[in-house]
C-alpha cells in the first residue's frame, strides 16, 4: 500500500483519495459482484473507460490495498483481479450507494411520470 498524507482534514478526504477517480468505485462494484475479473471481463462490464484508464485505475486501487492483481504466466498471459479484504470491506458502502442511487432514480422516474396539472384555459381577450 502507498503511504497517505497525514495532512487530512476529516476521514472523508481519505476515503475519497483512495476510491475517489472516475472509474474506481464501478471497479470495485464489479468485482463485489463477480469475486474474480480478468482485465477482458471488467473492460467488457464497463465500456465508458478506455483500456489505458482501466489500467491506471486498476493499478491505483492495487496500491491502496483495494485490489488484488494477480498474474498467470502462460501463454497467452492472464491477469485476474479480485478485492482484497481492505476492498471486501468497501461492498457494504457500495450497497448504501446503490439503494441511494436507486432512490434518486426513482424520483426520477416519479418526477417524469407524473400526469402535469391541467393548465386553466386563458381568459378570452376582451
């Protein structure tokens, strides 16, 4: 695990240091779901990020203790990637997520649903 500074404000700044990126907490979902991906299999799951971001996120969330990487030395190569118990004791903050997410999408969907009032005709121009 990479070192962290000791300068944090509050502990949120450090969770957000260690999932904080574009990719990462949907990395960690992924494989809190599957136990075991290979690269192929996550970048099949999440199309929005490019191989070179994957990688990148992948390797941070590696040095943080969240993901274990591990090689195959075969040919061809395979690498599998899995949560470590540090990443494993993320999932229940994944899950709070996910049933906030889904709360927001459905007053989404109730907001767009919703019959509009009838509007009341204009007076006649008089």
């Amino acid at each position: 695990m990479k070192t962290r500074p000791s300068a944090y404000h509050c502990p949120v700044e450090a969770t957000i240091d260690i999932v904080g990126g574009k990719h990462k907490v949907l990395i960690l979902w992924h494989l809190s779901n599957a136990r075991v991906l290979r690269f192929g299999e996550l970048q099949r799951r999440m199309t929005q990020a490019t191989p070179k971001m994957l990688t990148q996120q992948l390797r941070e969330l590696e040095a943080d203790g969240m993901v274990h990487r591990e090689l195959y030395h075969q040919v061809p190569p395979k690498t599998e990637y899995s949560l470590t118990e540090r990443g494993r004791s993320f999932v229940p903050i994944l899950n709070q997520m996910c049933a906030w997410g889904k709360v927001v999408l459905d007053d989404a969907d109730a907001a767009t649903s919703a019959v509009p009032a009838a509007v009341p005709a204009a007076p006649p121009a008089g």
